[in-house]
DNA sequence: GAAAAAACTTAATCAAGATCAAGAAAAATA
DNA sequence: TATTTTTCTTGATCTTGATTAAGTTTTTTC
C-alpha cells in the first residue's frame, strides 16, 4: 500500500533500496473510518498525512456556523495544517475522511529525523509544498476570475470522476457557493 | 543591502560565513524602477525575486479586462510564479514595482546550483514554500469567511503602514473588491 | 424491507457588492 | 505653476448568489 507513496517520491528524487527502508522506517500506516476526524479543531496537529486511498475533507467553521472546505485530500497528497503543525499551536482546521481511507503517518519528530538523515526528503517536501503552494493561488485566481457556474464547469470537467464521488454539498462548499446554487446550475443542462 | 537576505535566511536556518559567502555567489542584486515590471504575462519566468526594499504587486488579467491582485511582495517575501518557473512555460501573470525597490535574484539555474552545493538552502527554501503556502490557505479563510468591509478592517488593523503606502484600488483589488466599494466602506466612520 | 438520516431540489425573497457615470481631489510631470 | 494623469468619491441601478422554507429523493441503518 505504501508503494504510492514510494512512486511518488520517485516522481521528484529517485531513491535507492536503502534510501526507501530509511523513508518507510520513519512512517506508520492507518485505516481511517469514513467520518472519522484525524484533526479537530482545538487540537495540536502533529503529523502530516499522505493519502494512500480514499478521500478527506479540510473544514472550517464560519462565523456563521457552516462549514467551509478549504481542500480536499485525495490520492497521492499530503494533508495537515501546517501552521498547527509547525507552531505547535491549536489548529482552527478539521480534518475528515469522506471514504474509507488509509493515510501514511509522517510525525512531525520523524519527518525531522528524516530529513537530518536523508536530505533529498527536504527536497522532496520543498517540492511538494511548492507545488501546493502554487495550486493554491491557481485555485485563487479561478475564484477572482470565475462565476458559480464557470467555477462549477471548469471543475467538472477538469475532475469528472472525483465530482461523482463527493456529495454535491462538499463540492458547493468547497467552490465557495451554497448547494442550492449548485442545484440549479445542474438544473440548466 | 543583501544583509537582509542573510538575516532572514538566519531566522530558518545557521549559516557560517563560508556558507553565507556561497549563497551570495549564487545571487545579483538588481534595482527595479517605479511602475517596472520584472515578469509580464507571456514571458517565462526565470527567477526567484527577493525584496530587499520598496514594494511589488503579483497580478493578472480577468476574462472582463480588469486586473486583479494575487500578492503583494513587500520586504523579506520572495515573490516568483514559481509555475512558470518550474515548469519552463510562459507566465499568467504580471510582477510590477509598486515602488522603486531592490531586489535579490536568483535564477532557477543557480538555485539548482547552491541546492546540490548546500543542502541548508533546501531546507531554507521548503520552509518559505510551506509558510507561502500557509499563507495562502489563510487568505482563502478570509475570502470565505468574511465580507468585503470586514477583510478591510482586518487588513488595516493587521498591517496599518501598509495600507498608507499603495493605493486604495489596489488594496481593494488584493482584497476581492472593487474600489467604489473600499470607498464607500471608508466614508463609514 | 421499513424507518431514519442524509442529500438534493425548487421557488420566493433578500442583500452584498458590481457596474456605470460623472465629478472632485491629489499627485506627477513639464 | 500649469496641466496632465492618476486616484478617489458619490449616487443610481443592476446582478449574482444567499437565505429561507418546504418537499422529494437517495442512502444508511436497524
């Protein structure tokens, strides 16, 4: 299972045997109950989590008390908060799984550990963070530039299959309009 | 000058005077005039700015005409499109001198470079990525949590001497308004 | 397979903020 | 200092998407 993992690290170093044993020495693996949270709000995050399978949300609660999903974790990404995770801080984020899931632990002790013994897995992580970080103003910049329904279309073709896996209010959420928006923009075609 | 690039640099990881001396090698300081852009939109982007003094703004053209603020790159960020850069295809976006500033370089080259030379500068560079990143996710908090007055209000309280240094339809802008709006929010009190 | 819970739809009303337009003020430049 | 350019303001109108509320469909659970 954690062979994703491993594949994924190799899309951005390229690691040996030894290398790889000394990666997966400093992680555990978990199964994650559907609507299980691995972090609530309140709490310290200490990991970060690799999704190995399966689907997580990343919310927060509004002032106004509902939710809004800032990302979702799916195949092949990394989740935490990383401010909570850095700062040692209560994290304002909760994270839950959508599916079944098993995640691939990353304490933040290891993953220090890890990179005083292996300095590619700095790279990696600089890599990866990185390209989050750029998904991220992408994800920005479709929110300033995008109506509802252009948000919704660019989305939906972009990740068809995954628009069937969550429940269309999670979509709505995390396009930043209400499911009812969403309802009636289905309703057009 | 590029003291406050050493400094900061200092405040991630310890650096001797050998290793400050490599990270310099790897840098050109550059003086960036009012209103002057060091990427437009079309280009491909070559480099990793820092600001060393004076201010930019990071932007691009909606579908409607209008130009639309994704960061402000003020002093001590590094400000980049690092998809263009990594990727080695033409930019979506725009970085101007909001004001006459001074700037550190560093080419994709030699960040390639001082990388393999010293693995410090990619654990430095990880930690910007993920702080960036960090940041971004918050602003998206705001965006969805917030309205218009409200992310004013925050901002000006959060960075006061600031808000005097760019103009105001560039803060509404940045903050997912229009400049009629921002006005009017002011004349409140 | 019945009951309960979760998710989705539809329609009416409302509000935040956009757009448009014109003028005033401030700043830059000759 | 005069003048051109840039930035800011104000008010009228319009639009997108939010809210509310009730009913329907789908999925889960016992």
């Amino acid at each position: 299972m954690v062979q994703a993992l491993l594949n994924h690290v190799n899309r951005f170093v390229s690691l040996n045997t030894d290398e790889q044993h000394l990666l997966l020495d400093h992680l555990s693996v978990r199964h994650v109950n559907k609507k299980e949270h691995i972090l609530v709000a309140g709490a310290i995050c200490t990991a970060n989590y690799f999704v190995l399978n399966g689907c997580f949300r990343m919310y927060f609660i509004k002032e106004s008390g509902q939710e809004q999903i800032v990302q979702f974790g799916l195949n092949n990404w990394w989740i935490s908060d990383l401010t909570s995770l850095e700062s040692g801080k209560p994290s304002g984020f909760y994270i839950q799984a959508i599916e079944d899931a098993n995640v691939a632990v990353l304490t933040k002790q290891n993953q220090e550990l890890l990179f005083s013994s292996m300095p590619k897995a700095e790279r990696y992580f600089r890599l990866v963070m990185q390209k989050a970080y750029a998904a991220s103003l992408m994800r920005l910049q479709y929110l300033f530039d995008l109506s509802a329904e252009e948000r919704y279309h660019h989305f939906n073709t972009a990740y068809p299959e995954f628009v069937q896996r969550v429940p269309q209010y999670m979509l709505a959420s995390y396009l930043g309009f209400t499911p009812e928006v969403l309802s009636k923009i289905r309703a057009k075609k």
